[in-house]
C-alpha cells in the first residue's frame, strides 16, 4: 500500500550512451513506498544498465536517478546506505560458509556487536538459511545461492531493493518461494524494483510495470492501465444445448465481435472491449432464448501486452 506520495525511486530524463549505443534514452519513471516495480524489456533493452546506475555502480550520461531523495550522483553513499542491490550474476568465496557470508556484509555495512547479530539472524530466519547457517556456499542449490543474495541485499534493512532477474534459473518451487518473500518485503514497506523474464509471475507481483526497449521507456503503469491504453482482444468460448448455428447469425450481425466459429456445441470468437460489455453479452444472450451452458473468455495478459507495445528491436 503507497503511504506518501513521494517516490522512493524516481529517474529524471536518465540517458545512459555507450559510444553511438543509447543504451538509455531519456528514461523517467517513478516508485513509491511499498510498491513492487516489474522493470520488462528484451535482452539489451536497458534494464541492467538503469540499475546500475541505482547502484551507483554506473554514472549516467545525462539525467539522474534518485533514491529515497538522494542523487546517485551527487549523494552516492547515502544512496548506498538505503539500497539493496541483488544482481543477475553474483560471486560467491571459497571455504566460507552462509553465515560467515552474511557476516562479511554486515560488517561492511558497518553492522557491530549486537546489531550486526541481530541483523544477521533475521536475515537467515527471513531467507530460510537459518538452518543451513554452517553449510558451505559451495555446496548450496541454486535456489538457496538466490536466497542467500537476497539475504546479502537486506542485511542492512534498506529501504529500496533493485533485484535484477532473480529467478533466472530457479526450478518452480524455487520461484513461487521467491516470489512470496519480495511480496513479504513489499508488505513491510520495501520499494522493489525486479526485472524477469517470467512475465506470469511479475504480472502476479507487481503493482506497476515498465516496458523498456531500445533504451527507451514505452509504457508505464498498472497492467490494467497500459492494457486500457491497448487495443486488447480476448477470446470467447460459448457452449450453448441447441441452435448453435443461430447464435452464430446472432452474433455476426452486432458490432465488436468477429472469427466466429462453430464446432458442435461450442461457438468461438474475438471480442475487443472491456470485461463488462462480455458480462451484457451473456445476459443479451439468455434474454434472446439461447440455452448457455458455458460461457468463458480468455483476456489479454501480461505478455500479450508486452508483444502490442514491444516490436522486438534490438540495439
């Protein structure tokens, strides 16, 4: 839930070149507290090089990206104060274990004595790595090597978490616990920002999403708002006892509805419109005499939206 209106996360025209490659091009969005942010473009589009510069690992070209209301350029260590950054790709040291993992970050934030302790012991018990606290990095699944990067973004109690692919490689079960505990942190008033490629689960955590591609920022919003914003199509399945082939007539003759097909009982078509104008239809239709025995829709999804607004370009 958004408690101020103030964004916790806020780039300004942010443009980031790579020799003639505009890797980021005049790029401006908005997160605020508690919201999780699904960042969504192709490979090359400039997902990661728009975290890193959240980071502070990357200086943008022109424009600047603020955290909590502090430039990652002019205010790069309280930046780093407040963020939490899990990146795609992580190292790991030999012959340490999780808890001395964690140790090592907590100590470079500056954690001492009891805080360091505490700190620690909520991040394993928040992770599920409490009971694998003297295993060997090495020696730990992919799954928990995620967990314990999340745990080494959070173990200074940020107020921002940018995490970069987090489920790339995660069995099922794996993922679904992942996704669970970036919504436990959302819930605890954490600005996220994710990108994935699993459009499914991000259109299931997310309450805002941006699509990037080619470096530039196409659309922005709830997935509700950029699907208004679209022109969606869904796809109706109709079974109906009898007449089959006259609520077919029926229904070529209004506006909005087309590919009409009939296939025994069943009646298929395209309908563009909102959820409601399917919800008159079907009342139109019992109204008209026609036995309904099923009625379902199948409506734009995340990745539908992404296809419109995308054209698959690359750079």
């Amino acid at each position: 839930m958004i408690a101020t209106r103030t964004p916790v996360i806020e780039l300004r025209r942010l443009h980031r070149f790579f020799g003639r490659t505009k890797a980021v091009h005049d790029v401006s969005f908005e997160v605020y507290p508690g919201q999780v942010f699904g960042y969504i473009g192709p490979n090359g589009a400039g997902k990661t090089t728009s975290m890193r510069i959240l980071a502070t690992l990357d200086l943008p070209t022109a424009g600047d990206a603020l955290i909590d209301g502090y430039s990652v350029i002019n205010d790069p260590d309280r930046v780093r104060r407040r963020l939490g950054f899990m990146p795609d790709a992580f190292g790991v040291y030999a012959n340490v274990n999780c808890r001395e993992y964690l140790d090592f970050f907590a100590r470079s934030y500056g954690l001492r004595g009891r805080d360091r302790r505490m700190a620690m012991d909520k991040t394993m018990e928040f992770t599920g790595l409490d009971a694998l606290a003297e295993k060997p990095i090495s020696g730990l699944s992919k799954g928990m090597k995620q967990r314990l990067c999340l745990g080494r973004s959070m173990i200074h109690d940020p107020a921002v978490m940018i995490l970069d692919e987090p489920a790339a490689g995660l069995d099922p079960r794996a993922r679904i616990e992942l996704r669970e505990m970036i919504a436990r942190l959302a819930q605890h008033d954490k600005t996220i920002l994710v990108s994935s490629h699993i459009l499914t689960e991000l259109a299931e955590m997310c309450d805002v999403v941006g699509i990037i591609e080619q470096g530039q920022l196409l659309a922005t919003g709830s997935v509700a708002d950029i699907q208004r914003g679209q022109l969606t199509q869904s796809r109706v399945r109709v079974r109906v006892l009898e007449n089959t082939d006259s609520l077919a007539k029926w229904l070529s003759e209004k506006d909005g509805f087309n590919e009409i097909v009939t296939d025994g009982q069943l009646l298929h078509f395209s309908h563009v419109g909102e959820r409601a104008e399917e919800a008159v239809l079907l009342k139109e239709m019992i109204e008209a005499g026609f036995c309904i025995a099923e009625f379902g829709a199948r409506h734009s999804t995340l990745e539908d939206v992404f296809l419109n607004v995308t054209k698959g370009r690359v750079q």
